[in-house]
C-alpha cells in the first residue's frame, strides 16, 4: 500500500497492482515534487504520466494543484487499479490504457507542461528514446521531463529539443530531470 504525500487529497490510500509495476516510493515522489513545486511545476499544469501503474505520480500531480492529468498505461489490470484510486482519492484524472508510444502517435491535443515516464525497469534503452522522441512535440515551450529508472540504469539518450536539468539518486532509484532546450522554469 502507498499513499498520496501531500495536497488536496494528502494522506489517502492507494491501491497498487497485484505484478507488472513498481510503485515511486513515498520518500522518492516527496522529493520530487518539493523540486518541482519550487519551480513552479505542478500548480496549474498540463501533466503526462507515462507507465503509470498505479497513477501514484499522476494523482500526486492533481492532489498538488495539477490543472489536468494523464495517466497513460499498458496493462488493463494497472489501468483498473489506476481509475479505481482516482475514484477512491475524489480526484479527476484521465487514464488511459495504451501503450505510451501508441498514445503519443495519437496526437494527444493538449501540450505538456511536465510528463513523468517511470518504465520498467528493464525497458530497453532503444525503447525509452523512442518514448522520449515521440514525447517531445506534445511538450509545451517551458516543459519539464522526469524519468525514473534503476540506479544502474544510464542517462536516457534526450532526443533534439530536451537537455539534462538534474541527476539524483535515491536508494535504488534514480531520477532525472530534463528542459527543453533553452526554456525552462528553473528560476524560482
């Protein structure tokens, strides 16, 4: 069992699927959002979750002041479990159960201004640049990209349009953080 951190809905239980995902540790997601909050990242945005599982990332986005989230995630039983947690948090988001490369080929019609991508972690490096390349026409001027991985796992390859921002690691997970090229909010 996880819980939402903090927020509108602070504090509420969420449901995790039974196999197939690995929810965002509270100690990871605190982190986290206290940086994206201090540069303006959540109130009011646009926000993508990409592999979403549970939704954890997504609807702490929306507890926080997110004006609209995505939760986009292949397996149907993690979809069910994401819907049913926002059901249960009284919070409105939109999932979607989709592969992540087939929702960004849709042409979704709103632009991003953040979007969390936390595959598996056994995603193939190839994978995860083509899901970062396709990403990137649907990110709004000033967008903010977060990728979780395995702390062994390498930089992921930025497609043309987004650069490095922040490297962190904690415990097992690592955490990076790109803007696209010469936008950003990174001055709170």
């Amino acid at each position: 069992m996880t819980r939402i951190v903090a927020g509108t809905a602070g504090g509420r239980n969420l449901q995790v699927p039974k196999s197939g995902t690995r929810p965002t540790s509270e100690r990871v997601r605190e982190a986290m959002f206290s940086r994206l909050e201090h540069y303006g990242y959540i109130e009011g945005c646009a926000v993508l979750d990409l592999y979403a599982g549970s939704a954890a990332l997504g609807l702490e986005a929306k507890s926080r002041g997110a004006r609209s989230v995505v939760s986009v995630e292949a397996s149907r039983q993690a979809a069910g479990v994401a819907r049913a947690n926002a059901k249960a948090t009284g919070l409105e988001i939109d999932v979607v159960p989709m592969k992540a490369e087939t929702y960004l080929a849709t042409e979704p019609s709103e632009r991003f201004d953040l979007a969390f991508l936390d595959p598996p972690y056994d995603i193939g490096e190839g994978a995860l640049a083509l899901v970062l390349e396709l990403l990137v026409p649907h990110l709004a001027a000033d967008a903010m990209v977060v990728v979780e991985r395995s702390k062994h796992s390498p930089e992921p390859a930025w497609p043309e349009g987004l650069e490095l921002d922040d490297d962190r690691t904690w415990g097992d997970t690592r955490v990076w953080s790109a803007v696209m090229a010469g936008e950003g909010r990174l001055e709170p």
